[in-house]
C-alpha cells in the first residue's frame, strides 16, 4: 500500500561524506514514493554542501541539524541526531514507518519495499562487513515463518544483550511514539536513543522501549532468508594516500 517510509540518516563531515551521502540519494531517488528522508547534522546549522545535494537528490527531504554535543568519552555516532528526528516526526505526526539508515551503509532497494509493508516492528538479518576481512558477519533474527524465534549473536554479546539487532537492521510504525495504547513502556516520557549506554547497547536500549518480546517483531522477509542491506565499517581514516593528497575536508575536487 501507499505507507510512507521516514528514512532518518545523521551524518557529518568527512572525507568520505559526499561520497556516501550521494550514494544513499540515488538508491533513495529509485524506491517507490512515498518516501522520506530526515538528513540530521551535527552542528550549529545546516551546512550548504548537504542542502545542495539534497535539493538536486529528487527525494522529499527534511534537513535538520542538532548541535547536542557530548563527547568526552563516549562516541556520539549519530545518538542526538536521531533524537532530534525523532522529536520532529512525535511533533509533526509524521504518520508512517520508520528507519534509521546511517549514511556509509548499502541498502537493497526490495528492503523499502518490506519496510513499507511492517505493521508495528519488523526486523531482518544485516551482513556485516569488515575492512580487511573477507567475510560477513550477520547480525540479527533467526526466524520460522513470519516469527522471529532466536538470534545472530556472538560469545561477547550473547549474554548481555536482550535484542541482537544492527541500528539498520529494524524498522517502526511511527504511531509508537505518541499512543500510549501501542507503547509497551507507558511510563516512558518520550521514546528516545539514550546517550548513556556502552557501545553495543543501542539498539537494543532503544528497541526494549518499543517492544516486550519476540512475539511483538514482524520477520523481514518471512523466513529472514535474505540479505537486504550490508552494514560497512571502511572509514576512510585507514586508506593510504601519498603524503600531501590527503583531504581530511569534504571539499569539492576538480
Ligand atoms: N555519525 C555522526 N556523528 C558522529 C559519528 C557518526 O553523525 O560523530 C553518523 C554517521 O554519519 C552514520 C552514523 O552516525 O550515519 C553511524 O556512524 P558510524 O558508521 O561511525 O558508526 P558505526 O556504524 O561504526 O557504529
């Protein structure tokens, strides 16, 4: 049917950024309308390279920026970027399935598809893929039929984690940030990623607010027998270049 898709991606200046912002425009410009996309940078505004870009994507966009900052110690990796979506899609009642999409990953175009059909919460596989290392890792349900009945982990996670799902490995009905008839955790003030969990607790901090258990989870698709995005971990910082062609700015290159 006609569900809008919300695509929330934080993101900020790098090398890579143009190169990875680019690439999620196109991929973005060929699934099926409705489709939105929340683009969140960090800092004091929004920058005038991300609003050209958007502008010429042929995407139905929000550009909005967070200048939270609160790194000390902890990584902020795109936490209060994707609250302030969130905060703008429970005061607008954006009204349709949500997803986070981090900039530097690769999405199949059939995941917008499945995502458009959840209901409340679906999750799916993600292959994760390292620099340097020639295999996948997959991340997320194992899954009977439309259920999910277990879960990709690994020694490390396996005990701690109650939900093992990549931040681009699940998506929401929107609804569940202002019904409370929908809300599992009624006493939660708003539905928010949290800034105080170690890493590797994310998701699964954010999901615990959405959800109570497996029986609340849709299977993408059912039987969870396909790969539709692939989480990337090649940060530019570790290419070689020659000393002096090295470009730590997103500049334009002619
Ligand atoms: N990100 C950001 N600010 C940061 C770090 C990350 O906006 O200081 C964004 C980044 O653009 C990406 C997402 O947050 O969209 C996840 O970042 P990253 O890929 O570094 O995290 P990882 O996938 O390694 O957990």
């Amino acid at each position: 049917d006609g569900k809008l898709v919300i695509v929330v991606t934080p993101t900020y200046n790098r090398a890579a950024q143009g190169y990875y912002l680019n690439r999620l425009a196109h991929t973005l410009r060929l699934v099926e309308p409705p489709l939105l996309w929340i683009v969140v940078e960090m800092g004091e505004a929004v920058t005038p390279e991300t609003a050209l870009m958007l502008r010429k994507s042929g995407v139905m966009y929000r550009h909005l920026f967070c200048s939270k900052n609160n790194s000390t110690n902890f990584k902020d990796r795109g936490v209060h970027q994707r609250n302030t979506a969130l905060e703008h899609i429970e005061t607008h009642r954006l009204d349709g399935i949500i997803y986070f999409a981090d900039d530097d990953n690769v999405y199949s175009l059939e995941l917008f598809d499945r995502i458009r059909q959840i209901r409340k919460f679906g999750t799916w596989p993600v292959a994760m893929l390292a620099q340097g290392k020639n295999k996948a890792i997959l991340e997320g349900p194992v899954c009977d039929g439309d259920r999910v009945i277990g879960w990709h982990t690994n020694e490390k996670s396996k005990r701690l984690r109650r939900f093992h799902i990549d931040m681009s490995g699940f998506a929401f009905n929107s609804t569940l940030l202002w019904d409370p008839k929908r809300r599992y955790h009624v006493s939660w003030n708003a539905i928010r990623q949290l800034d105080t969990v170690p890493e590797g607790f994310q998701e699964t901090t954010f999901i615990e607010q959405l959800v109570e258990d497996e029986s609340e989870m849709e299977a993408v698709p059912p039987g969870c027998n396909r790969i539709l995005n692939w989480h990337l971990h090649l940060e530019s910082k570790n290419l070689p270049y020659p000393k002096g062609w090295e470009l730590s700015e997103n500049l334009d290159v002619n």
